[in-house]
C-alpha cells in the first residue's frame, strides 16, 4: 500500500522560526538608507525596494507607502 504524502505532496514543510518572519520594509527616507534591499531609481526618480523573495516594490510619496511593481 502506498503512504498518503499528505498536504505537502512530497515537500516538508519548513520547520525553523525563521522561515515564516518577513523583515518590516523600511517607512522613512533615513531607513532607506540603511536597508539594502532599497535603492534609488534616477530614472524614474523612486526608491525601489527587491523583497527577499525577488518581488520589487516602489515607494510611492503621496500615500508614503510602497506598492508592487508589476
């Protein structure tokens, strides 16, 4: 008889702490700097952020917040 894989169809699921924390992106200017997932677009002249995963995101200045790039 064969064993069921379950809800995870093969793949174990992530077991340390870590796996499920996601850093807070940063909300000041001043904490752009020092995060390095953040850098300054001259081009469109924005502050992109790349999220450990590899989605970007791009502050937007009038809601002081960042949006997904698409």
């Amino acid at each position: 008889m064969a064993e069921s894989l379950g809800p995870h169809r093969g793949i174990p699921p992530p077991n340390d702490a870590l796996s499920a924390v996601r850093v807070a992106f940063p909300k000041t200017e001043e904490d752009f700097k020092n995060d390095v997932r953040v850098s300054f677009d001259k081009t469109n002249a924005k502050y992109v952020l790349e999220d450990d995963d590899g989605s970007e995101w791009e502050w937007n200045d009038k809601y002081e917040k960042w949006v997904p790039l698409v």
